[in-house]
C-alpha cells in the first residue's frame, strides 16, 4: 500500500466553537497529521464577536498528544509537515460563507460536528452541516454532538475496531472500501473488523473481493428490513467506531435536502459517519495496494 496521500493537500474543519466542534476539530487535527496537509479552521460570526482566541489550539492540543515539546513556537507546528489557517468570517448565513470560502479555497475533505442547539453561536447544526456537504461534493467525516469518535482530543490516540460499510448496487461501494482500508493503514490501527453490510436477500448481495488489510478481516452481513433501520441496528450491534459509506455522484454528499438513505443514518449515527461520493477523486488517494 502506498503511503502517497498528497492528493489530500486541504482540510476545512467549520467550527463553531462548541464541545462538538472541539471533537471534531481531533478528527479534523489528526487528519491533516497523517496526509500532511493544509488545516483551516473556519469560524462564521455573524455578530462579529469572535477572537482568534476562540479557536482551538492547536500547539496546545499537540503539545498535549505529545507531538510537541511544552511551550513550543509557532514556527514548530509546519515542522509536523502540517500548515495552519484560521479564518474568521462575517457573514450571516452560514452555509453561504462556507461555500464562499470553498468556491475559492477548495478543500479534499471537510470535518464537520453535527448537532442542533450545542454552541455559544448555535450556527453549526444539522441544518447548515448537512447543505454544506451536499452542496460542496467533498469527502465530509461527520462527527455526531454527544459521541467521542475514534480519536481522542486529550491524548490523539486512536480507537478504531470496528468499521461499517453499508453496499448496494448503486452507488458501488468500492470507493467506501478504498476509504476504509486506506484510513485503518494510515492510522496504523492492528487489528479489527470490516463489516460489508448489504440490506436484502443473501443472494443478492453485490460481489466484492476486497484487498487483504494485515489484522483485519471482512465480515459480509445480509439482513433484511428497512434499509436505514438495519444500518443503525447493525452499527448498534458491531459496536461499530465508524460508518462508511460511498454517496450519489460528485454533486454532494446528500442528494436532496431530504429522504436520502445518507443523510438519515447520519441523523441518528452513533458514531462518526465518513461519505465518500462516488465521483469523488480523492477516493484515488485512498486506493489500497
């Protein structure tokens, strides 16, 4: 497997500087360690209230994962191979701003926390996450308000087991898989499971024949049922860390503002959700051997 992630060069973590946003903002962090990419931290202040003070920190944050040594200097953070940007915007439409500043600063994938009434400024809810992936096409990590995901802001440790991969005939899920095994890779997560679930009779499962990932192994799940309720019930039941899911097209990650199979497994996911849209070139980076 190739360690190539240099298609990954932009990271956009939103944030509203809430307890969710911090959780994603690790997710956000550690991504942008492993493909040693561009981080920009975006606020949206419609009030004009927000200081740069307000964001995460970031030497803080590495200096407790133990990346940097106490008290280090701003010029240590771009040894890590990573850059940095904070972007405070003035605007009062959220969504808006953000596809503002990704129509001109465009980003591989965004990390954004899911929640309705967390945050001191209360913008990053489901209602603006969920426009901005579909809107913008990127690979989106969606990290639901109330779970820990798989890294850890106290320490950057990772935990990642158990990884669910809902397939269907359309959109493939080859994109999905190539996700997964190249985040597991590039984690360097030991052992755990893939788990293939397919919502129909056995005998109608796609056919998939994915790569050899060394510790883990794939599990192919049939079930019937509705097909939402089966993805929650089976992430409930493997105690799955991760949902990953490949989405409709290169127009976004929700295909309409409603009703898509995506966006309501991500409204009740119990654990951080990965989209890949099918179209989407990063899925080229992910590729394994």
């Amino acid at each position: 497997m190739t360690d190539d992630l240099s298609i990954v060069d932009s990271i956009l973590h939103p944030s509203d500087f809430s307890e969710a946003s911090e959780v994603a903002f690790a997710h956000a962090l550690k991504a942008a360690l492993i493909a040693r990419s561009r981080l920009t931290l975006l606020h949206v202040s419609p009030d004009m209230t927000a200081e740069w003070s307000d964001f995460p920190g970031v030497r803080q944050t590495l200096e407790r994962w133990g990346l940097l040594p106490p008290n280090s200097p701003r010029s240590a953070v771009p040894k890590l191979g990573i850059d940095v940007d904070k972007v405070i915007a003035h605007e009062h439409n959220p969504v808006s701003s953000v596809l503002r500043y990704l129509a001109t600063h465009p980003a591989d994938l965004i990390v954004l926390a899911t929640h309705q009434h967390e945050g001191r400024t209360h913008w990053l809810h489901r209602s603006v996450a969920e426009p901005v992936a579909r809107k913008s096409g990127q690979a989106t990590l969606f990290v639901p308000h109330g779970t820990r995901g798989f890294v850890s802001l106290r320490d950057g440790s990772v935990s990642l087991k158990n990884i669910l991969i809902p397939v269907a005939p359309t959109p493939r899920a080859w994109p999905a898989v190539e996700a997964a095994a190249r985040l597991v890779h590039r984690l360097s997560c030991p052992t755990g499971t893939f788990n293939l679930l397919y919502v129909g009779a056995v005998g109608d499962m796609p056919a998939s024949s994915p790569s050899p990932v060394p510790g883990w192994r794939w599990n192919k799940i049939s079930r019937d049922g509705d097909v939402v309720e089966t993805i929650l019930d089976t992430a409930g039941s493997t105690s799955a860390d991760l949902i990953v899911m490949t989405t409709d097209g290169r127009n976004g990650f929700l295909d309409a503002l409603r009703g898509s199979h995506s966006e309501r497994v991500l409204r009740r996911s119990p654990c951080p959700l990965l989209g890949i849209p099918a179209q989407a070139f990063v899925s080229e980076a992910l590729r394994p051997e």
